[in-house]
C-alpha cells in the first residue's frame, strides 16, 4: 500500500486538518464526530449515517479505530467477499476487558473458539454445510404448531389485564424458549441462560465500565460452564432430538470437522444468536407497526401481509444493526483504499435505508416489493442460518394479536431505553395497552380457529400486492389506454422515480408497465397500456375489461431503469409506447435544468401516446420521428457526436434497443441505459449457454434445462423442492448430489477440491458441462 493519501495533493485545504486515517487520507470532520455510542447512533444508526451515505460512504472513524460503511451496495459487496473480509473479529470485544476479567474467565477454563459466524474458509462451509439439516425449510414446518401453542400460552397470561409489558411479558421468553426446544436443551435452564445471553451482548458490542466488566466476565464464566453441563447430560442421551444432539452425533461421524471442543463453544453462540436478535426484531416490529397504524390495521384486516410486514420492520427496524469484518489484504471499498488488517463496521440498518436500492427508503411501507432484500441477517456465506426460524416466530406472534388484540396500542409517552452498543437495536421495555372488553374472543372463541399458515422462508414476493381502485381509463392514442389507479381509502400512494414501474395484477394476469404520472402527486399513478393483438393476451385483458371502479391489485412500484443525475449531457429515445418511462425522465431532468434532447418515434403521430404534452413540456428539445411522415430515426446520425460524459437512456421495441446496443460497444461503461419490454435473465445469457437434460434418480424423472433458466428454477417448475437463499452460488443452499455427468461449477461454495470430485453442485447456478446430469434427488 502506497504511503499517504492518494487522492489528497499537498497544500490542499484539508491540510488545516490534522487527523488522518491509516492511509493518510484526512479525516473529515464528520467522520471525526461519529461516536457509535453516541445518542443519536444509539437512537437511530440509519439516521445517524445519512450524511455519510450521501457525502462519504466509507469512512475511518477514530473513536472507534474501524472503517464505516453505510451504502447498501458496499455493505453487502463486503459481506459477500468473506475471503477479502475475515469474519473472525465478528464476536470479537469492542472494549478490551480488564485483567481481573480475564482471571475471573481463566477461573472458569474460559477457552471460546470460533463458531461458525467468525470462522474462514473452508471450516466454515463445510461445517455449515454438515450442520445444515435441521435450518431447512421443510425441517422448520414441523416447530409452526408448537410455536403458536407456546405464544398462545403466554398471550393468556395477560390478554384480560389490559395493560402488558410485551418485552418483559413475551418477547424475551418466547425466542429464548423456542431456540433451546429447537437446540433440545431443557428448559429449566432457561432463565440463567437468558441472563448470560445478555452479559455476552454487552461483553462483545459494548461500552461496559471496569466494574460491569467483572460482573459479565462472571456471568460470561458461568454460562460456559452451564453449557458443558448441559452438553454432558446430552452426551448420556444418543438419541435425544434437537440441533445440538444434532450436532452431537455429526461429531461422532466427523470428529475433524465437528470436534468435541466446538459444541461448547457453539451452544453459547448459537443462544445468543437465537435470543437477542429474535427478542429484540419482534419489539421492533410491533413498536413500528403499531406506530404505523394503517399498516397495523392492513394486516388486522389481512393476516397474509404480515410476512412483508416483519420484512419491512426487519429492513427500517432491524435487531442486528451493524457487524465486523477485518480485511485479510490491501483492498478498496466503495472508492476508499483498505488497508490489510483494517476493521470494518459494516452498517446494515444503514445499508437498509439506501436510496440507490430501496425506493422511497424512509417510507414504511408493508407492501414493499424488495423490503426482503434487507442485509439484516447478512448476506453470502455466512447469512443468518436461522433467519426462517426467526421469521417464523415473529409470524406466528403477529397472527395472534391480529386476531385476539387487533384493538392494542401503544401506551403513550413511554420513554425507551436500548442497551448501549454497536450492533444490537431493540428497546428494553415495550408497554401496550387496550380493552379487554373489545377482546374478541369474549364475543367468539372462533378467532382461535383457522390461523395463518404461513410457508417457511422469505415472503413469495408475487404476494406482496396492494389493493389500488380504478379512476380513470382514458384513449391517449390508437390502441393505447392510461389507466389511473388511487388507493381505496384514500391513503397516499408510494412515491416513484422516473423509470420505475408496476406490476398489474388483475385475476391471473400479471404485465409491468412503466409509471408516466406526474411525479409527486401521490394521490394516484397513471400508467399506458398498447393493445398488442399477437401479444400473450396481457394487454388485450386489461384493454378489454378495465374500467373505472375496478379494484385491482399492484405489485411495486420497483426501478431496474434508474436515470442517473449527474451527467453532463443527456439523450432520450422513445420507441411507441416507450415514452411512458423516457417522459417521466424528460420532466425530471427539465426539472433538474440538465440538457438533453428527446427523439420519439413511431408508425404516426395518431399512434403516439401523450405526443400533446411531450410536445408541450419539451418542445425545444424534441424531434419527433413519425413513419408514416418519412422521418425515420437515424441512430448513427444522432448519436454520432456524443460529448463526453453525456448519457444515453432509451425503451422500445427490441430491434431498436439492439440496434442501440451494436452502436454502442466501443462507448465508455455506463453511457447506454435501456429497459427492454420483455425481462431477461439477469444471471443468464441465453445466447451463451446450452440446454441439458436433469435425470433425477430418485424421483425417476427427467427434467428439461433450457439455455435460459437455471437448474434450480427448471426443478422447482418441476414441483421438485430444492431449498435456496441467495440464488447467486454464496451460500450453500442448494446444493445437489450429482451421481453422473460433468459439471460446469459456478459457484463460490466449494473448494477446488471439491469440485474437482465432481459429485455435487449448487443448482441455483452451475450447469451442465455436456448435454445431461444425473442428480441424486
Ligand atoms: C448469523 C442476524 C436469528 C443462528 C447471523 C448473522 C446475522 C444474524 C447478521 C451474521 C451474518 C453474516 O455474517 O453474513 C440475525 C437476526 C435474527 C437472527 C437479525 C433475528 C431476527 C437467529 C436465530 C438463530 C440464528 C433464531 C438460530 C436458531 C445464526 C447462526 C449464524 C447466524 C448459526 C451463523 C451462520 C454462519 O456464519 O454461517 N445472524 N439472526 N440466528 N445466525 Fe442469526
Ligand atoms: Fe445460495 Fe444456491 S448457493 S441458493
């Protein structure tokens, strides 16, 4: 690594400031106020960061000796890279203990290793791996009914009271409760547990003082010896059930990868995953929700929702806030040179609230397209193993309040208090109140009856809709409709940026269309819709039937069409009903006073949407290019003289669109944006891949692979479950045993060796290296 500041010259204003980063690059003085413990981190770290995410997305913080990153983007490019960024100082301690701590921890044979969340590679994986089993979605369905027996259970305890403490009273017993039944610890050693549990929060991610440093140490020293306790009563039962007797019998099988040491270690660790981030994201959750009351009363009146919900909560209001990576080279993280060995907090809640990846990011919204997205439970590798557990507790607890507490809210002028600490965010009280009069069970016990079933794993995004009622449907020109949507009650709408887009759902058929409104009013969102006869019948149904008084139903609005504010220049071509995105980006950049020149073709102005107003609102810079008058673009002629820094954004038909893109191949990276009206793969290039056949030898079925879809997807088409997570070859998911064939290995799973025995693969990625694979599934 270079010495000193490569982007700073000498004599340059920053001069005056004298401190430095390890790399010598100067330290704003921002970035030299930020105090992790400070009030307005602790209070809300997103917000605390917003100035970073849009000044200095990576920063040295000298009160805490780590690197800071807040972009959504560059978190998760850290998480995904465990390799370049060592997870081993995940656990480590923030504030060096004192030696008396340390003595009173040698007192207790204290001898933690790492467990899994701060291992490398390739213990890690393949520990994880081996250690999998019991995580898998169609392992967990078997824990939903007891887990609503359990909730039920203490619901009763206060649900005629009126007033409740739901952190004290609930959300700290059920998560702890649910992850001993699950590890198959018994339950009477609950309560000491939960003590130690939260001394190790404090012990890692705090501040404490010399004097609570003892305490914890104490505490710290007791529960490791309660967990060879509990191990050794396990030891005398072979056959007993749960993740850790699990873990037991993989031992005896694997004694390399699963040695007698890590057990102890990894009950401690696995409590104090389980507990905390579980206890703390339900009062989240509930805190937001029932300070968002529409939202609350949408998912009253619809228990479906509630897994966009918690997703959402997880996103604004995540349990795990930040986590540590150390770099294992010299690197760069979003533009900022790493040193190796250099620390990083990466700021998930921070990354959460990012506007290059969420629309709207400060806006709640439960029906939130991508909320799931959060980097809440990380992301790659090392992403949560018992994030569906998680899931489905907050689940099963919401359905039940819904149902037997709609009426609840928040006691008013409650003071919360967190646990002061980098990483873990959750109040330590949550008081609610309501009638117990208006309790609906008084008046039916049915509400008990039927509850939400919900599926194990992230939300099926193709649920998340909301419900929108037609207003308006309008001719704009032959063969082309606007339709106006509004919210039923009158609520506003979500706010969108030129290209953004909406799924319209209606029945069976599902189309996107491209947002061409005017933006800010949120009172509704307008939309233009071809008529395409030879289509797939989308366009002709909603042409067909549409009309006002409609209550359909919409999915996003989502935005894979960014326009990018900072060029110099700009160059919009619409093609027919493309101008609904190209509009909406010409009014935004007139609005900015940026240049740029509109071409609109089609068969004839008679044809043209909204020709009226383009030619209102952008006349100086529009050429229109109407067939039927002669006037045919010419692409060369046009885009022949580009300036530099100048950015060229286009959507229409698919010959035009590929026309463009010949054009521009020698053109500096990221001057050509378009939008194509069909999706494509966006992992798969279809032109150069090749179909394969799939024989399953356990299921006897062949399943066909084409050139554009992945293994995993032609399975799941095929009604065969393979469970998956990151769909990008990270985590480890999806892995299938291969008995025949080559493999084409695309992953970032296994090691060399293990591919080279060519007996497994991950099917959300890998392929075929010939024409056919024999899995064993
Ligand atoms: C890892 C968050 C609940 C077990 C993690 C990580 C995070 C996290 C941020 C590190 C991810 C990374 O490095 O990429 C959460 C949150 C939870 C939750 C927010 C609740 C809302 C649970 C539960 C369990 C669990 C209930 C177990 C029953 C684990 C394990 C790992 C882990 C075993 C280590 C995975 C690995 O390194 O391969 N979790 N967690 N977590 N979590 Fe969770
Ligand atoms: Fe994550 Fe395939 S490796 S789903």
């Amino acid at each position: 690594m270079a010495e000193g500041c490569p982007f700073h010259q000498p004599g340059h204003a920053d001069d005056q400031v004298t401190m430095k980063s390890p790399t010598g690059c100067p330290v704003s003085p921002e970035a030299a106020a930020f105090d992790p413990f400070g009030a307005s981190y602790q209070l809300d770290p997103a917000e605390a960061l917003r100035w970073s995410r849009e000044q200095e997305p990576v920063f040295f913080s000298p009160k805490l000796g780590y690197w800071v990153v807040s972009r959504f983007d560059d978190v998760k490019a850290v998480f995904r890279d465990n390799i370049t960024f060592s997870p081993s100082i995940a656990l480590e301690k923030l504030t060096p203990a004192p030696p008396e701590a340390t003595k009173i921890l040698e007192s207790y044979g204290f001898a933690m290793r790492r467990t899994m969340v701060n291992e490398d590679e390739p213990d890690h994986m393949e520990r994880r791996r081996l250690l999998m089993d019991a995580f898998l979605p169609e392992n967990l369905e078997q824990h939903e009914a007891w887990v609503r027996e359990l909730v039920r259970d203490y619901m009763d305890l206060f649900i005629d009271k009126g007033r409740a403490d739901l952190v004290g009273e609930m959300f700290r017993e059920i998560p702890m409760t649910v992850a001993l039944r699950f590890l198959g610890v018994p339950h009477e050693d609950a309560k000491e547990l939960r003590k130690f549990s939260v001394a190790h929060t404090l012990n890692t991610w705090g501040r404490p003082s010399p004097e609570q440093q003892l305490q914890i140490a104490e505490d710290v020293g007791r529960f490791w010896k309660t967990a060879q306790d509990i191990l050794d009563r396990m030891y005398a039962e072979p056959t007993g059930e749960g993740w850790m007797y699990d873990s037991i019998r993989m031992h005896k099988v694997h004694p390399a990868i699963v040695p007698e040491s890590y057990l102890r270690s990894m009950m401690m660790a696995i409590l104090v995953a389980a507990h905390e981030t579980t206890a703390f994201a339900t009062t989240n959750a509930f805190r937001t929700l029932l300070s968002n009351r529409e939202s609350w009363n949408d998912i009253c009146e619809n228990p479906a929702l509630i897994p966009s919900a918690i997703e959402e909560c997880l996103r604004v209001a995540g349990s795990v806030v930040a986590w540590r990576r150390i770099a294992t080279d010299d690197t760069i993280v979003g533009g900022e040179k790493i040193p190796k060995g250099g620390k990083l907090l990466i700021v998930q809640a921070s990354a959460n609230r990012d506007q290059s990846h969420f629309e709207n990011p400060d806006d709640f919204d439960i029906y939130r397209h991508n909320a799931a997205e959060h980097l809440t439970f990380g992301y790659g590798a090392h992403q949560c193993m018992g994030k569906n557990i998680a899931r489905m507790e907050m689940r099963v607890i919401l359905d039940e309040f819904v149902r037997r507490l709609p009426h609840v809210h928040l006691v008013e002028d409650q003071t919360f208090e967190y646990l002061p600490n980098t990483s873990f965010r959750g109040a330590t009280s949550l008081w609610v109140e309501w009638e117990p009069a208006q309790n609906p069970e008084r008046r039916t016990r049915s509400v008990l009856e039927n509850p939400t079933h919900f599926h194990i794993g992230a939300p099926i995004k193709d649920d998340i809709l909301r419900r929108v009622v037609v207003t308006e449907v309008e001719r704009e020109a032959e063969a082309v409709i606007r339709i106006d949507l509004v919210d039923p009650h009158g609520r506003d709408l979500p706010d969108w940026s030129p290209g953004s887009h909406v799924e319209l759902v209606s029945g069976e058929w599902r189309r996107y269309y491209s947002i061409c409104g005017t933006r800010g009013d949120r009172s509704r969102l307008s939309f233009a819709i071809l008529r395409e006869p030879e289509g797939r019948g989308g366009s002709v149904h909603f042409h067909d039937t549409v009309k006002p008084g409609d209550v359909l139903h919409i999915a996003g609005p989502k935005n894979h069409f960014h326009l990018d504010e900072t060029a110099t220049r700009y160059t919009l071509i619409a093609g027919g009903i493309g101008i609904t995105p190209i509009l909406a980006m010409a009014d935004r950049l007139k609005a900015l006073g940026k240049p740029y020149t509109l071409h609109y073709c089609g068969a004839g102005r008679r044809t043209m949407a909204f020709l009226d107003r383009v030619e209102r609102d952008h006349g100086a810079a529009l050429t229109v290019h109407a067939g039927d008058e002669g006037c045919r673009l010419d692409l060369p002629r046009v885009l022949g003289g580009l300036s530099e820094g100048e950015q060229v954004y286009s959507c229409g038909p698919e010959r035009m669109l590929e026309a463009l893109e010949t054009l521009a191949v020698n053109w500096p990276e990221g001057t050509l944006h378009v939008e194509h009206f069909t999706a494509r793969s966006s992992i798969l290039d279809p032109a150069n891949e090749h179909a394969f056949e799939a024989v399953l030898a356990d299921s006897d079925l062949t399943v066909q692979v084409g050139n554009d879809q992945t293994l995993l997807e032609a399975l799941t088409a095929a009604g065969v479950d393979v469970p998956s997570d990151c769909c990008e070859g990270l985590c480890g998911t999806c892995e299938v045993a291969v008995v025949e064939g080559h493999i084409d290995h695309r992953d970032l799973v296994l090691s060399r060796t293990e591919r080279d025995a060519n007996d497994r693969m991950m099917a959300c990625c890998s392929r075929a290296k010939d024409k056919r694979l024999v899995l064993s599934l």
